[in-house]
C-alpha cells in the first residue's frame, strides 16, 4: 500500500501545524510521499507566504526596497525551525536567495521558494529525504507537463523511499524554475500520485472533505462522503470551490481514489473520490450529492419561426459567440427559439455585435437579452435512478416562489440545472438543501 499525501498552506501554518502532520504520517505507514504548500495564514489577518513573495517581487519590480518582506518572510521558516528544534541550515539558503533578489530572479522562481523552504523543514521533522521538485516535475517549452519524463523521474528518485518534496513548481528543458497557477500543489501531489502508481491520493486542508454546499449560504453544511469523478467535475464547473480543476486528470487515468481530508480533525474520513461505486459502498440516503452555483449570468433567446427545421442554424448562432470569444454555458431550445446562457462580463463588451450579426445572419423574428440570471446545480449520480425527480425540485421551488427561467438537463441526469434571478440564488441554494438533504 503506497499512499501520496499533500498538505495545504493552513496545514504548514507554523510549529503546531508541523507536529499534526508528523502525528497524521506516523499513524500509517503507507504515508510515505509527501507535498507539501508554502506556509498558509496562522490567523485571520495573516499573510500567505505565497502572497507575501509576490508582493516582494513586484516591490522589485517597481525599484522599492523589500527588506521588510523578506524578514517577514524568512522570520516565519525561523520560528517553525526553531520551535521544533530542527538543524536545516535556513541561514545559508536565505542569504543566497537575498543575493539573488539583488542580481536577478525570475518571479516563478522566487514564489517557489515558499514550497521550497517548507518542504526543506518538514523532510527534516520527518526524517524523509528532499526531493526538489525541479528535479523531477518536467515541462515543455509550450508550458504543459511533460508527464512521461516526470513519471520516469519520480520513480528513480523516489524508488523504495520515504521522500518529502515541495508542491507548485518545476523545471522547463533548460533548468528554469517553472509554477503552477496558484493552487498547484494539488497538481504536484496529483501527478507524484500518479507517476508512482499509489493506491490512494490524500489531500490534506482545513476542512473535512468537500462540503454539500457553500457555507456561506447554508449553515453547516454536510460533507460530502463519496462523490464520483464525474460529480466531482460538475460540481467544480458550476461554481463549488473544490480541487484545482487540473488536479483530477491525473490520478482519475490511472483509476487512484482520492481522499480529502482534515489535517485539524484526521480521525474525519472526509471525502472519497472514485469513478464509480457500487452498491455495497453507497450509504447516502437522499439522490442529491451536492448543490453549487455561479451568478452573473445573460440569457439571450432568438426566436425565429421553423427555426428547428432551418439545417446550419444553431451553427451560424454558435459561430457568431465563438467569434466574439464568448463561452456558451448552456443552450436550451425549442422548436422556434434557442436561449445561449453566457458570461454576462463576457458579453457586455460585444453584446450589441453580436445582436447585430444574428440579425444580419439569421433574421430572426425576435431576439430578448435577459440579465442578471444564476444558475444553480443540483448533482447526484443517482438521479437517473429515481423517477420524478425533476418534477420534486421545481415543485419545491415553485412553493418557495422562485420563479424558473431557465431549464437544462441531460439524458443521464447527473445533474439538473436550472436558471433564476440573481436576487433568488442564495434562496434557490437553500431551498434545494433543506428539501431535499436535510
């Protein structure tokens, strides 16, 4: 059993935080590859030490001295090295590193040093080795992960060790240090996961598992116990802040569960995330597995009689959006209308092209913008399994007096979403989550 674990920048806050990982890898010896974040917020008004090296970059940048943030910086590693009695020689990194700043240093580089330093500390704490992740993590020239030569790499440096390396960066052809976008470790830790074929990738944050839906809108929502790959993607396409999007393709090719857990509560099974489950596994008693939305939505309809019947229409429609650089999110239609559902910051600036060109194009008998819309998901992989569903959720809504404006649903009901005013999408929210999950 070979598990890869990661652990969030709340998880590396400081000593405390230290000594609950070293508790989590001792109670399971498969625990033997570990990524780690840069050290996260202690408090509330307490700076990310990522955040605080993109501040002494730009300071860098505009000529303004950045000593301060530098201290601030190298005063958090200290304190954690210090309180856990450790011998890693910070002194001497940090000198080099302050040389740097004043010679030349490429942003990617010097935002990395955050992974870097927290990973030095806790493969000390660990008595792991350091593995820098330059020396593994490969890109191309185009900036994508050149995953065979990773995997190949990995697996020399890690073969039959107990190993900690830092999340978020790499190395392009010729050496330069290369980041992820912001979120990354959790793509590092996908990758490693992947690269060395583990039998489940655990995900260490500050809350146990993926939530049902967004605490600030329901109080105390559930967690999310076992939720499929699949459910997992519309869930995070529609809004719900999961995993950083990348972070699944990796492990879900080679068919790795993934675990979200709680490094404050580990006894918490958190989140299993698998392609499929059987019955056997299943313990969830209602069809909804989690509720999730975005607002700033615009609906524009073309109406044009036998529009349906019309061969090329929808494509002139789409063509038109797609010269503009405009995503459509969903398209419901009938026989002599079909609604786009798009970004209304996408489509202000060419909102009036765009009417102009289905005009020219189509002419149609009518076209309506509505604005201010929201859209709101209700996912579950057991909905094609149960019959009325649908009729269940409206119902519920129409009750509440949330009027409906927009449908969509597909053939295999993983999920039915549906469009509202934006004044209704907190409503909406938590009328689907008291009906139908409490």
């Amino acid at each position: 059993m070979l598990k890869v674990v990661k652990f969030g920048g709340s998880s590396m806050a400081d000593a405390k935080q230290f000594q609950k990982i070293k508790s989590i890898i001792d109670a399971d010896p498969a625990r033997t590859v570990v990524v780690v974040s840069a050290a996260g917020k202690r408090f509330k008004d307490d700076h990310k030490v990522t955040d605080l090296l993109y501040l002494c970059y730009a300071h860098l940048q505009y000529g303004v001295n950045c000593d301060g943030i530098f201290e601030m910086i190298s005063n958090r590693y200290l304190e954690i090295r210090n309180e856990l009695g450790l011998k890693t020689d910070l002194e001497s990194e940090f000198a080099v590193l302050r040389k740097k700043l004043d010679s030349g240093i490429s942003q990617d580089e010097l935002v990395s040093r955050g992974e870097y330093f927290a990973a030095k500390l806790m493969a000390d704490y660990l008595g792991f080795d350091f593995v820098d992740s330059k020396d593994w993590m490969r890109f191309k020239y185009d900036g994508n992960v050149d995953q065979a030569v990773s995997y190949e790499a990995l697996n020399k440096l890690a073969d039959g060790k107990k190993v900690v390396m830092p999340g978020f960066y790499g190395a392009m052809p010729d050496g330069r240090i290369k980041t992820f976008s912001r979120g990354g470790s959790d793509i590092t830790g996908a990758l490693a996961a992947a690269a060395l074929n583990a039998d489940v990738y655990e995900n260490w944050t500050d809350v146990s598992g993926i939530l049902m839906a967004d605490p600030r809108i329901v109080d105390n929502p559930k967690p999310i116990e076992r939720v499929t790959y699949n459910e997992l993607r519309e869930l995070s396409y529609i809004g719900a802040q999961v995993l950083h999007e990348m972070t699944i393709f990796p492990v879900r090719e080679k068919h790795i569960p993934v675990n979200i857990r709680n490094t404050n509560e580990p006894d918490h099974p958190g989140t299993l995330i698998c392609e499929e489950f059987d019955d056997t596994q299943e313990s969830r008693p209602g069809f909804i597995t989690g509720i999730a939305g975005k607002k700033n939505y615009s609906i524009i309809t073309v109406e044009k009689s036998g529009m349906s019947g019309e061969v090329g229409a929808f494509r002139q429609i789409l063509e038109i959006f797609e010269a503009h650089n405009v995503c459509v999110e969903y398209a419901p239609n009938g026989i002599d209308s079909l609604s786009l559902v798009v970004s209304t910051e996408k489509i202000s600036p060419c909102l009036y092209s765009v009417i102009g060109e289905l005009q020219k194009s189509l002419k149609p008998d009518n076209i309506k913008v509505t604005e201010n819309i929201a859209i709101v998901a209700a996912v579950g992989r057991k909905m094609a399994f149960r019959a009325g569903v649908s009729g269940q959720i409206f119902a519920k809504l129409g009750e509440n007096g949330i009027n409906i404006r927009m449908i969509s649903q597909g053939p295999d009901e993983l999920n039915i979403i549906v469009g509202v005013d934006g004044k209704d999408f907190a409503k909406t929210i938590g009328v689907l989550y008291n009906s139908f999950v409490n």
